[in-house]
C-alpha cells in the first residue's frame, strides 16, 4: 500500500520532473546555463563576444555585420573567433541559442514559482501566459524575431536553430504543466492530448501578437490592462476547451 506524497514532496518532485524534461531537450547539466565552449578563452569572454554579435546583428542586421566588427569592439583576434564560434553563420547560429537560453531561463523560472505557489489550472495559466506574453513584446525580442526569419528564408538552420533553443522549450515547460494539473486535478487528458492542448494554448495567447509585431514595421503593443483582458478571455476559452474536447 503506498504512502501518500506530501505537498512539498508533490512540489519538489514536479520540479525534478520538469528540470530532467527541459534538460533533456538543451542536453542534460546545467541546462539553462550558457555551455562553454571548448577553447582557451574564459566563458565570460565568449558571453561578451555574443553579446555585442546580438548587439550589432540587431543594428545593422545580419549581412552588414562582419566579424572584423566584432573582434573590434570585443578585442582579440579573429582567428580566436573562427575557432571558438566558428565562421558569421556559425556564431548567427550560437546568438539565436544565446537568446532563447536568456529567454527560457527566465520563463523556467516563473513555472518553478507557480509550481511552488498553491494555484488551480485557471491561474496557472494566466500566470505563465502572462509572462510568456510580456517576453514576447519586448522591444529586442520582436526585433531579433524579425531579423532570425528575414534571414531564414535563406538559410532554414536558423529557423530550426530558433525552433530547437526557443520554440520547443517553451512547449515543454507549458506541456508539463499541465501534465502536473492533469494528474492533481484527474483532467484525464491522454499524453498526445496534453501536447495537443499545450500548442493549442500557446497559440492562443501569443499568435496574434506575434503576426501584429513582425508586420507591423511601427508596432506598438498594446498597453498592459488590454493584454491581461485578452488573456483572461483565451484562459477562459481554453478551459472551457479541456471541459468539453472530447465531445468536440
């Protein structure tokens, strides 16, 4: 006869949970951490080095920046470069992983605060929703947005780079939880079903913003009180989803 879990040990094995399935995807150890590479420089040099790559990428877009550029601005050699992060395309490559590690490590920690927080599905959702969405509109967010699918056209590893560090990972962490809710609330949701509802979800709350700020070349977003009645209503639209999917 098994022993009942504790809220604590509830909580604690959630975070276990969630920590391995991220760590799965981003390969495992320090999974949020910026990976260094193998080279003779410190890590807090490649940092640097990818921070002014996104600084000027986003300034003077992709084609415009040379590494010479960089290596200017960061000292060194370009030799050190070429050997560190490889060729433009290669390090392009590692500033779109730069951006999505900042990214997912700041949404991770929002679900790691909910899952410790006593709150039902409804508020779970507005809570991570709400920051998802509020990270998605900022300023260097749409611009990078922009610049990483101007150049995908040309050159789809970009967009599956984006895909691998950003896209996926926000998937896992709304997929898991409400695989959470699934199993304290008895939702009795399938695994295909939970995956399905995840997307479906982050479709909901962000697609629209997203379409708005890549075409919109002067697009504002909108002011906050407007994100929040939006997100209440999809919230709501999407609870009323998981009541009655199965008769859908």
């Amino acid at each position: 006869m098994g022993v009942a879990k504790t809220k604590n040990e509830k909580q604690t094995s959630t975070r276990i949970c969630i920590r391995f399935h991220i760590g799965f995807f981003s390969g495992g150890g320090d999974y949020l951490k910026p990976k260094p590479y193998k080279t003779h420089i410190t890590e807090q040099k490649q940092r640097k080095i990818l921070e002014v790559a996104n600084e000027f990428f986003l300034k003077y877009g992709y084609k415009k920046t040379s590494l010479q550029m960089i290596v200017k601005q960061t000292g060194g050699s370009l030799a050190t470069i070429y050997k560190v992060f490889g060729n433009k395309e290669d390090l392009f490559q590692k500033v779109i992983e730069f951006n999505g590690q900042k990214f997912i490590e700041t949404m991770n920690q929002i679900f790691i605060q909910n899952m410790d927080s006593d709150l039902n599905l409804n508020e779970y959702l507005y809570n991570i929703g709400l920051h998802l969405i509020r990270e998605v509109l900022k300023a260097n967010n749409i611009a990078f947005l922009r610049l990483m699918i101007l150049e995908g056209y040309g050159n789809q590893s970009f967009i599956e780079t984006f895909r691998r560090s950003s896209d996926s990972m926000v998937f896992s962490i709304v997929s898991q939880g409400i695989k959470h809710y699934n199993s304290e609330q008895s939702l009795n949701l399938k695994d295909e079903e939970i995956e399905r509802c995840a997307r479906l979800f982050i479709h909901l709350i962000i697609e629209s913003y997203w379409f708005d700020s890549l075409l919109d070349s002067n697009y504002q977003p909108p002011k906050d009180d407007k994100i929040q009645e939006d997100l209440k209503r999809a919230v709501k639209f999407f609870m009323l989803y998981l009541k009655y999917y199965k008769e859908i």
